[in-house]
C-alpha cells in the first residue's frame, strides 16, 4: 500500500516537472518561498517591519505554482506573506533550455 504511494507521488511529481519544463518559457520570474516556488511574470515585494523583525507581502501576477496537488497551478493574482526568506530570479533566456 505505501509502496502504492509513493508510486502515485513519485508519477506526479515527474508530471508536475514536465509541465515545468514546458511553461517556463511563458514566465519572467522565478519566485521561492519557504512553502511554494512560483514561476510569474510580475511581482511585487513589499519588506513590512514588525517591532524587530519583518515580514515580506508579495504580488505574484500571471503566475504558475509548483504543487502536485492543484488541480489548475496557472493563477492571475496571488498575494503571499512570509516571515521566512524570499528569493526572486528573473529567468535568463539561455535557462529556457533544458536538457
């Protein structure tokens, strides 16, 4: 049963980098979070101070979310608030080639 699973899981992860591979070429940046990683063409980062610390508000528009478990991963609009750091890449053209 949990070899089943992780079957299931592994086939859709392998899925899940397909499409990546596919719709990266639409896409201006690469956005990481400590929970999701998205693929967008705008966004928008904000650095809130809280007492000490901070917090990072990101605007993704036009994005794509890496997670097996969606059913549709293309999203106009996500607002993401993390006290957890945050990395943005824009996507070189010679990186649209994948082996």
């Amino acid at each position: 049963m949990s070899q089943d699973i992780e079957g299931y899981e592994n086939n859709l992860e392998l899925d899940l980098f397909r499409e990546y591979r596919d719709v990266m070429h639409l896409f201006t940046y690469v956005v990481e979070t400590e929970r999701r990683f998205y693929l967008c063409n705008q966004v928008d980062v904000q650095v809130k101070p809280v007492g000490n610390d901070v917090f990072f508000e990101l605007r993704l528009t036009d994005a794509w979310v890496w997670d097996i478990y969606r059913t549709s991963r293309f999203v106009k609009n996500v607002h993401v608030l993390s006290f957890k750091d945050v990395n943005i890449e824009e996507i070189a053209k010679s990186d649209l080639e994948l082996p």
